[in-house]
C-alpha cells in the first residue's frame, strides 16, 4: 500500500464546487490536490448551460466580489446575457447569461491547468483515512493513500447514482460518467447521515429541425452588461453576435399524453427513492400539481455554437424513449423535432447538512469539509459559491485565523449555507429571493460594496481591484454630492418637458437628488433640466440612483439587520447540555441538541425553536460555566 506526500488540502470533485474550492486553496498559497474522475469533465454542465437567473444571478456577483471564477468564465464564454425583472425593484433584479457548454469547461480547465500551487489527479477516491474523529486523508480506487491536513468533498450527483427513464435504471453519473458506491459507504461508516436525493434533465433537440416561426423570440439585452467587474465591456459578446433563445408552451395533446402514461414515468412508477427539487419540477410532476393549468412554459435555449442542440427547458422528464418523441411532437414547432440526446432522471446520495459548520466543515468529524451538491442543493451557482467558501474557510483554519461565516443581511451565500445548516433539507435546496429577510440589501449592483473588502483581506483579491473598487465608491459619493449642489427650477420649459415625457411637473425648486428621487426621473433627465451631461459612467449613475430612489427603505432593512447582528454575535458554548436547561420545550430540546447552533440568531431559526425557549436559554446562558 502506497503512501503519498502530505498535502495541505484534497478536493474531490470536479464539478463547479470542486473548482471554486480547488483555485481558492491553491491561490491562498497551499499545496492543493484535486481529484477527478474525468479530467475533460471538469466544471462540465450536464444540465442547461445557463448561469444566473433570481437570487442566482446575485450570487455570481457575489463569488466575484470574494475572488471566485465562474463570474469571468461566464463572461468570457456567454452566448446571450440579460438583466431579469428591470422593471420591478432593485432587489428582485439579477443577470442571467446562457453560456456555451463546450466553452466554459474549456476556460475552467485552462484556469485550473495554469493555477500555482494545484495538481490535478484523475481517479476515483473510495474511502476516507481516519484517525479517532479526525481526517487524515483519501484511499484511492488502487489502494493508494494520499494523505493531507483537510480533505474536502465536492462530489456533486456521483454518490451511488442511477440514471433513471421509464421502468428502467442504471448505476451511472450524469452524462453517462461513472459513479461511485464506494465513498458513499465510507462517509456512512464515519458516521454521517445521507439522505437520497432526485434531480433530471430535459431532452436535447436537433436546431435545424426545429420551426422557430411558431416559437417567440427572447433576445438577450442590448446595454453594457457583465457579471465581473474585471471583464472590460468590449470582451463581452455584443448584441448582435449573440444567440437567441425561444418561447413555447405545452398543450392539451401534451398533459393528455403525461396523464396517460404516467406509472411509465420513472417518477411515478415507484422506482424512485430520492425527493426531487421542488422549484425546478419533472414535466409530470408540473402536470399533475396544477392540472387546472392548460399549458406550461417551454423554453428553448443554445447549448454551444459547436454543436447543433437545443436545451428544451420545462420539459426534464423521465419517460421511456418512445414517449419523449411523442410528447415533445406536441409543442409548437417542435412537432418536426429530432431528439439529439434523450431525457432521464438521477438519484444520488448526499449528506444531510445539518451536520455540518456555518465553515462548512464536519461537526464530528475535524477537517473534513463539504461542498456543492453534495449538501443538498441544487445548481452550479449554489455549488459554486458553497465550494468557494469550503475553500477559503479550509485555507484559513490552516492558517490558524479567524473563518468566514457570511451573515444573512450580508450576502445571499449567508442566506443559502444559514438555511441548509439550520434548516436541513427535504429536497435538492434552491436558493430564491424570498429565503432572504434583507434583499434589498443584497443586490446585483452592489455585492462588491458588501463583499469585496473580505475579499481582499482574505487574499483573493488583488490591490490593484481593490484600489479600483475603491475609487468607483469615491465617484458613488462624489456624484451624490453633485446632485445636491443641482438646483431644479419649476421653469416652463422644463414642466413642458415632464409633461411631454408621462412625468409629473415640479412646483417649487427642489435639488437633483430630491428630483432624481422622483419614481419617474432618471439621469437624462437631469442632464437635460441642467443643459449640461454629467461626466460619470452608466455603472456610477446606476448605483446612486438606486441608492437615492430606495434610500429610505434601504435604512429601515439596515436598522432590522443590526438588531439581528446582535444575536448573531451571542456564540453558544459548543460543549452545552441542552437536557439540562429546566423549562425548555421538549422539541426545542431535541432540535438544539441535533443542530447544535453557533449562536443565539441561527437558534432562533430553528424549526420548533419559539421565542419562549430562545428567552430560557439567554437566561440559561448568563450564568452558563463549561
């Protein structure tokens, strides 16, 4: 049996977590290993080749501001970019790139190939070296053992997974890669709970049999738009260059065909054991929820210019062959459509998160750290994100420092690990923008603002950037300042121009930024009431106009989070005995016991933890002595 070198941090896992965590580690200067099971896999999409999206989008924007990647491989390998819902609240907006599937693994793998301090390695690993309670290492699939200071686990759906389509089932990973059985045993005898999860892909149509006449186009936007704020704007694919993606629906034909063939479905068929995702439901299951629904959204979307597939959002089902031919014959334009590869649902093992550190790290088990999909979530932004924090939070317990644990009101990443940690999960987690208390706090335009600093001081984060960041907030405050020095007059001429454009008429002189302040009113409205353009740049004007126009609400969450940070800072005793606090609930009991919370805040978050046990336990705690 062969004993390799000591590395300072394992990654298994290629996938989007297993990336993130990887570049972390290596570029916070330790010896990192990554293990993975098909080199030419690595940051693969096997499902829609989409980043962002609600709450997503934010994310992206987020792992940026901390030093991640995925926000300028998407940039960099895009096909269409556009901001959703602008027309409602900034806290609502997010962007949403469909990248080239073939690209964005290459951009990755490039990444990782050039990354100092990395080595990658592909082969499966089997199972975990312990010593007591405490990580040493991997076992590889030949019996080779590597050892290292902390191992994390990124391994995505390939934890005993089965591909499932109709009555028939098997042992495979996603895009037909193998899996393993073997870890998941391994992660069982050290103790840890896995619960069976469920997720599935829609089929992939031939473009040039597709008749997009009877489809609705969905163009991408055409404004300056990028997810990173160290991709110049000239990088990104313009608007007419870039790839459109189309609108249809389902018919009666469509849910008639479902409804009689459901015990065909793998998903109805009883085959299943995994709890697939909620948020992002199997075409059968959709047809079933809300059978008062006449038709469901299809979406149309490019997978790459280098191959000749469309990925049909709406329609991720596990129906025999046959059946997804005749179904997907029943969606305008799609009637002539050829199947390039078919559609199938996987189940897979993941652990049940409430076993896990706010550092993502094991509670029982030191050093040992999870990531992505495996926690019991769902999509690679969340994979991302989870990896890069796994990585960073690993890097500084090597370095003996304080860890990251990023607070609900401070970014949506907080909201998503706060959740699965305290909360656990019943099916693969999505984050949403209604998990989060404070969104108005956490926006697209301003996750530098909140994260970049952290960042920096971490060592993700260049000088360079974070002068430059520092600068763009100087000119945020520069321009604040300017608009109240404009003066606005109730001239004729400027109320003719209000009323010409839909827009209320001023009565008495008020300053730019009350004007500004005005729903309606924009820069170039300004600039025209002042004759006179206004020399900043569309992302300065952008961020003071929502930091002028939402200013009040924007206080009032900031007052609400700092009553929350107050409970946030109140840290439990790890060593508490909750059978022993007198008058405490008997399921308050049971749920502390089993989460065991870091603070008094994630406890009070807790499902059957009531107000009345929080109080107890504050008074428990005052005269608390380990």
């Amino acid at each position: 049996m062969t004993v390799k070198n000591m590395y300072d941090i394992i990654v298994v896992g290629g996938g989007h977590a297993g990336v993130e965590a990887a570049l972390a580690s290596a570029r916070l200067k330790n010896k990192t290993l990554l293990l993975v099971g098909n080199k030419k896999m690595i940051a693969s999409m096997p499902c829609n080749p989409s980043i962002g999206g609600p709450a997503k989008g934010i994310i992206v924007r987020e792992i940026d501001a901390l030093g991640g990647e995925m926000a300028k491989a998407t940039d960099k390998t895009l096909l269409q970019i556009k901001m959703l819902n602008v027309s409602k609240g900034p806290a609502v907006r997010a962007l949403r790139a469909q990248s080239d599937k073939i690209q964005y693994p290459k951009y990755m793998q490039a990444v990782i190939e050039q990354q100092e301090n990395l080595e990658v390695r592909e082969i499966y690993v089997e199972r975990l070296l312990l010593a007591g309670n405490e990580v040493t290492g991997v076992e590889l699939e030949n019996k080779e053992q590597i050892k290292a200071k902390i191992v994390i686990i990124a391994s995505g759906t390939y934890l005993d997974s089965r591909i499932l389509v109709g009555h028939k089932f098997w042992q495979s990973g996603p895009d037909n890669q193998r899996t393993t059985s073997k870890l998941s045993e391994s992660l069982k005898e050290a103790g840890l709970k896995l619960i069976r999860l469920k997720t599935g892909t829609p089929p992939r149509i031939k473009k040039n049999t597709i008749d997009f006449s009877k489809t609705v186009e969905q163009p991408g936007d055409n404004r300056p738009l990028r997810f990173s704020e160290t991709t110049n704007f000239e990088e990104i694919r313009p608007i007419e260059k870039q790839e459109k993606c189309y609108l249809t629906y389902t018919t009666e034909e469509t849910h008639k065909i479902i409804n009689d063939n459901l015990t065909s479905s793998s998903m109805y068929s009883g085959i299943i054991k995994g709890v697939g995702p909620r948020y992002c439901p199997s075409i059968e299951a959709k047809v079933v929820l809300f059978s008062d629904k006449k038709k469901h959204q299809v979406f149309l979307e490019p997978e790459s210019l280098e191959i000749d597939e469309i990925y049909v959002q709406g329609l991720s089902t596990s129906l025999p062959h046959e059946l997804q031919i005749e179904m997907v014959h029943t969606v305008p334009g799609l009637e002539k459509a050829e199947i390039a590869k078919y559609a199938y649902a996987i189940e897979y093992d993941a652990i049940d998160p409430l076993q896990l550190k706010a550092t993502l790290e094991s509670k029982s088990i030191k050093n040992l750290f999870f990531a992505g999909q495996v926690n019991g979530t769902s999509g690679y932004e969340e994979a991302a994100c989870q990896g890069l924090i796994a990585g960073i939070n690993a890097s500084l317990k090597l370095a003996g420092k304080e860890p990251l644990i990023l607070r609900r009101d401070e970014a949506y990443i907080g909201v998503l690990i706060d959740d699965i940690i305290t909360k656990g999960v019943e099916d693969p987690y999505r984050l949403l923008t209604s998990r989060a208390e404070f969104r108005l706090l956490l926006r697209h335009d301003n996750a530098e603002e909140r994260l970049i600093k952290r960042g920096y001081e971490i060592g993700l984060i260049s000088e360079e950037r974070y002068q430059k960041f520092l600068l763009q907030r100087q000119k945020i405050e520069e321009l604040k300042g300017l608009l109240e020095e404009i003066m606005v007059y109730p001239k004729n001429e400027v109320n003719d121009y209000l009323l010409a454009n839909g827009k209320a008429i001023i009565n008495e002189k008020i300053t730019g930024k009350e004007f500004l302040r005005r729903p309606e009113i924009n820069f170039d409205d300004i600039e025209f009431v002042i004759k006179n353009k206004i020399p900043y740049s569309f992302d300065v004007k952008e961020q003071v106009t929502i930091e002028v126009k939402y200013e009040g609400y924007i206080k009032k969450e900031y007052k609400e989070a700092k009553k929350m940070a107050a409970m946030e800072t109140r840290k439990i005793p790890e060593g508490i005995d909750y059978n022993k606090i007198t008058n405490l609930a008997i399921e308050a009991k049971e749920k502390l016991e089993k989460i065991r919370p870091a603070t008094i805040a994630q406890a009070s978050r807790i499902s059957g933890v009531n107000p009345s046990d929080i109080t107890i336990l504050l008074v428990y705690l005052e005269g608390y002595r380990e």
